[in-house]
C-alpha cells in the first residue's frame, strides 16, 4: 500500500509540473513563522521529557533491583 500511495505523489507531482507551469507567487503569512517555532520547541521539549522519564526508570531499576 506504501508504494501506491508514492507512485501516487510522483503522479500528483508530475502533472503539476507539466500542467501549472506558470510563475507561482507564494505568500507566507506572519503566523507561519510562530507556528514552526511553537512546533519546534513543543517537539524538542517534549523529546527532553521522554529522555528524562527514560533515565529515570532505568535508575530506578538499578537502584531497587537486589543484589
């Protein structure tokens, strides 16, 4: 089903190219910008949280485990 859906794309992609190939004008609106850094910094927070819990357990597990 994956490589379906990418012969997909490649067609979508393709005809785009042939059938507008006109000059594009793109516009990026102020709050893009916010937008990507709120989705960078909840992403790199968010990894840091995991990595955290991840530590803690293991030291957990190694200071209650019997020896």
């Amino acid at each position: 089903m994956r490589r379906a859906r990418q012969g997909s794309v490649a067609v979508c992609v393709a005809a785009g190219l042939v059938f507008f190939e006109g000059q594009l004008q793109a516009y990026i609106d102020p709050g893009s910008g916010a937008l990507l850094w709120q989705i960078l910094v909840g992403g790199f927070l968010g990894a840091m949280y995991l990595v955290r819990k991840a530590i803690t357990k293991l030291t957990s597990r190694k200071m209650s485990s019997p020896k």
